[in-house]
C-alpha cells in the first residue's frame, strides 16, 4: 500500500536529488533536499484538508489529482508563480524575468518580497475563510467543545464568516497604511493593494467554493449514475475504477482543491527564498516535497485515517486559522517559517493524540457495557 500510493514520490525524490547532484553539487543537493523537508513540514496540513474533500471523488478523480493536479502544484505554483510575481511587480515579460531569476537573483528575491503583502492578503483570506466556514458549522464531533459550540451556535447566522473575513482584512490594510504612512516612501501605496488583494482572495473563494458546493449537492444522483455505470462496466468486462463522476461535480471539486493547494503553497513559495534566491533549486525541492503531499492525501484517503481518527480534520483546520493569522501578521511583521511549521504540525499532533485517546475510551466503553 505504502510503495503503491508513494512510489512515485519515492521515484521523483531519487532523480530530483541525483539531477541536482549532477548539475549543481553538494551543495545543490544539499539545498534541495532542506527545501523538500520545508514544503512537507508546511504542507501537512494541506494533505489532510485535502483528503477530506478527495475521499468525495472516485478513483479515476485521484488519479487526475496525482497527474494533471501535481504537474499545475509543481509547474504552476513553484516555478511559473514566483515568476508570475516578479514580472508583474517589475512590469517585465516572464522570459525577463527568468533571466532575472538567473542573472540578478539578489533583485530577484527583492522583488517577490516586495510582492509579500499582496500574497499574504490574497492567500491568507482565501485559507481564512475556509477556516471560518468550518469552526462556525455545527458538527457531530467536536474537538475543543468548550469553543465550537458557542461558535457553532453563531453560525446560524448568514453570511456571518464572510462580514468577519471582511473586518479583519480591513484592520490589516488599515495598519499597514499606518505603517506605510510611517515609513513614507515606495510603500505608502501598498495598503491598497493588500485591501484588493485580499478581496480577490475573498471572491476566489466564494467563487470555486460556491460552485464546488453547489455541485457537490449533486452528488448524490451523481453517485447512484456511477455505481450503474460501474455495474454495467463490470457485466461488460471493462475496468469500473475508469468510471468518473458526471463532469461537473468532479471538475469543481477538482478545480477547488487546486486553488486549495495553491492558498496553501503561498507559504512555502515564500519561505523558500530564506534558504537559497536560486529558482530551480527551489522548484526541483519544493516540487519533490509537493509530490508527497499529494501521495499523503491519497494514503489517507485510501486508509480511511479521516474516518479513524475524528479530530484529525480539526486539527487541520486549526492549522489553516493559524496559517491564515500568520499571513496576515506577515503583511507588516516577518514571522519565521519554522514558527509556522511548528504550529501546524503541533495543531494536527495533538487533534490526532485527541483521536487515539477518544477511540480508546470508546472501546473501553464498549468492552465495559459488553
């Protein structure tokens, strides 16, 4: 099971290590390696969020997921975004700034942090609202209970995740204007941009999350198609995991994911440049860590882990709160990223150790009454 869901990754990590090697030393090695171990290490709260909306899709959908989703995760966010980035901020083709990238790649680095409050502002409401949306809803098992009851009991109230995503987001562009006020200079237009970017964050997400939802209400009927397809695929002699969900369910809920991932490699794209300005160093490192992610997702999927281990989903969630805060506070203040790191794996360890200590009482309880 292990080698079957992580063999690619295993496969990428081998020749991603040896090309670097090859081509660039010790030292390249050396680089891509810490790089990799970063992605993962932010990342793994991305997997089990992931997992929770991929174990709605069938076989055909993960394996999209694990190809055409890993090469727009590899491609589109590690190497095309940060180029993205700095050929907007420089108002320059992507080829320039590429060169850039290879020539310069001091001015390079200064122009992606500059690029910082936009991306901050735009992944962090994106991450915040998807937080917000799952502390405010009423769910069977709750974690922190003391917390979440009251909270889920808010929730009632519409729109209400959206009017506070809204308040905050004004407090970060109101006190990075204050700021910039201060300081003067180059800066002093940068609070608008944090205050469009955020809300563009804010429309993505009701946007690609609407119409995820509104799919997904589908479903059902969807699903009942598929298990005839399946049983006529299977009386016909063909492969029934080629069976997919009828188009549009699959595709938004596809389509949600990768702006999901994207949100989430805000982070570690940025991070990167604490270790090394060297573009291809950090997209071969963070493309291998990417990789297991991915792998991560389906292994849990596939494990039945979310289904196991109840609170494991809101320690995740916990986590992306937490990574949406830091986001936001990085606007104005810099935070290091093993802080961020941390918080996230903290989050999730103890939702998990949660996990294990409930299953234990429940099937003492069981035993008990038996």
């Amino acid at each position: 099971m292990v080698l079957k869901t992580f063999g690619w990754s295993f496969g990428v990590t081998a020749v991603g290590l040896a090309f670097a090697a090859l081509f660039w030393g010790w030292q390249g090695f050396a680089v891509v390696a810490i790089l990799s171990v970063l992605e993962i290490s932010l990342s793994f709260d991305n997997a089990v969020v992931n997992a929770g909306v991929l174990k709605k899709m069938n076989a055909f959908w993960q394996k999209i997921f694990l190809t055409i989703g890993i090469l727009i995760a590899v491609f589109g966010m590690r190497l095309v975004f940060p180029v993205v980035i700095v050929a907007i901020s420089a108002k320059i083709g992507p080829i320039e700034a590429v060169q850039l990238a290879l020539d310069s790649p001091t001015k390079y680095e200064q122009l992606v942090t500059d690029a910082h409050p936009a991306i901050a502002a735009y992944g962090g409401m994106f991450l915040l609202m998807i937080f917000l949306d799952f502390i405010f809803e009423d769910r069977e098992h709750k974690w922190l209970a003391w917390l979440e009851r009251p909270l889920a009991k808010l929730g009632k109230v519409d729109m209400l995740s959206v009017c506070i995503a809204l308040i905050v987001l004004m407090v970060s562009a109101m006190t990075f204007a204050v700021e910039a006020h201060q300081h003067g200079g180059a800066h002093a237009d940068k609070s608008a941009t944090v205050l469009l970017s955020g809300v563009a964050g804010l429309i993505t997400y009701l946007l690609v999350g609407g119409l995820s939802s509104h799919f997904e209400n589908k479903l059902e009927e969807e699903e009942e198609r598929e298990h005839e397809a399946e049983e006529q695929a299977k009386r016909e002699g063909k492969d029934p995991s080629l069976v997919g969900l009828a188009g549009k369910a699959a595709f938004f809920m596809f389509l949600y994911l990768e702006v999901l991932d994207a949100s989430f490699s805000f982070d570690g794209v940025i991070g990167a440049f604490a270790i090394t300005n060297h573009i291809f160093w950090m997209a071969l490192g963070l493309g291998i860590g990417a990789m297991y992610v991915r792998s991560l997702t389906v292994y849990l999927v596939r494990q039945g882990t979310l289904d196991d281990y109840v609170y494991l989903e809101h320690g995740a969630h916990y986590a992306i709160g937490a990574l949406a805060a830091i986001l936001l506070i990085t606007i104005k203040f810099q935070i290091n990223e093993v802080v961020t790191g941390l918080v996230g794996v903290g989050l999730i360890a103890a939702s998990f150790w949660s996990s294990v200590r409930r299953n234990k009482a429940v099937e003492a309880a069981e035993n008990g009454g038996g």
